[in-house]
C-alpha cells in the first residue's frame, strides 16, 4: 500500500513523452529523458502511478480510440523496457463544443474535471487529498485542485509557455524542470508526511 494510500498522476504528452500535437502513431512516442526513472522510483516507493490524458484529437475527427489505444500501448511498452510500470491509465476522448456525437458532449472526464482521477480513487483505493497531480499545462493543476491534490507543473512540453498563465486555481504546489524533478519534491513530501504521522 502507499505511503498515506496516495496516488501519483501523471499527464502524458509533454510530462512523459514528447509532445507532438494530436499524436496517432505509436512510432512517434519518445519518452522524455528521465521519465521512465521517475515512474520507476515511484513505483520502488510503492505510489500507484496512474496516467490521465485529454485526447480530444478524438472527438476532433483527427484520430481514433484505436490510434489512442495503440499509442498508450506503445507508451507502456517503452517504460517497462525500462523496469516502469503504469497502475492505470484513463483518457478523455471528449471535447464540449467540436465533433459529433458521442464524443461531443460536456462529460466528467475532460480535465479540468475529475472524473478520471474519481474512477481511479474508486478502483485503486487511493485517497485523493494525499496525491499528487503532475501535468505541463494549467488545466494539469486546476484538475489536480479540483481534486484536493497536491499539484506540480513540468517545464517540459508547454510547460514554459504555460507558466505564466498559471493564476488563481491554477497555481501549482510546485514548480520542477521535469518529471524527475518532480518525482523529487514528491517523495520528500511523501516522506515528511510518514515521519509527521510515525
């Protein structure tokens, strides 16, 4: 179980692998560099890692859940060659305004909303006050507020160009380069917590 049954959750494009717009193609993911180290201490601390992601490419015509599908797959693959593992991951193939039905809808999923963090403190038993939301965008941190989480912005993907708009509910806990140094600022946090409560 982890440490205060918290939960690490991650944005995927431009967290832990490159951003490339609407990407389709499992031959265009490439993690970040350290990413997979970060996912991998996570998962050595015993903190369910779990990815959520907009995928609106979806309900935009772009691409599929298949091509979403394939390229999570992908995504995987990649990080377990490298001894990480991913608990869950949930996507969001919805968009309010653009696309025809099913996927034009205003749902409970598409960040900033939380439904996809809801569904895994359901299924995984964690407790979202005590987790941690880690994203390059500012709809990363408002969901994770929105959500009771403790919250970090990357500076990879949009992260820089992102920064500055990041006011008001969107202010992160934490500002790190990229996920490694994410990881950092959330395992000390992590352990200051289990000391606090020993």
């Amino acid at each position: 179980m982890s440490p205060l049954n918290a939960g690490l959750f991650l944005d995927r494009d431009g967290t832990i692998n490159v951003e490339r717009g609407y990407l389709a193609d499992p031959d265009g993911v490439e993690l970040l560099p350290g990413a997979a180290d970060a996912i991998r201490a996570a998962n050595q601390f015993g903190l369910p890692v779990i990815i959520i992601t907009n995928q609106a490419g979806v309900a935009r015509g772009f691409h599929s859940e298949a091509d979403v599908n394939s390229v999570n797959a992908r995504l995987k693959e990649l990080l377990k060659a490298q001894g990480a593992a991913i608990d869950a991951l949930y996507y969001c193939p919805h968009h309010p305004e653009v696309g025809n039905p099913p996927y034009r809808i205003v749902c409970t999923c598409r960040k900033p909303k939380t439904g996809m963090l809801k569904m895994a403190e359901k299924s995984l038993g964690i407790n979202l006050a005590s987790s941690f939301v880690v994203g390059d965008k500012c709809s990363d941190i408002e969901t994770g507020k929105n959500a009771g989480c403790r919250t970090v912005l990357v500076l990879t993907g949009y992260g820089r160009s992102e920064m500055e708009h990041c006011k008001g509910n969107n202010v992160p806990d934490h500002v790190a380069e990229d996920l490694p140094g994410a990881w950092e600022y959330i395992k000390e946090s992590l352990t200051r917590r289990a000391t606090a409560k020993s």
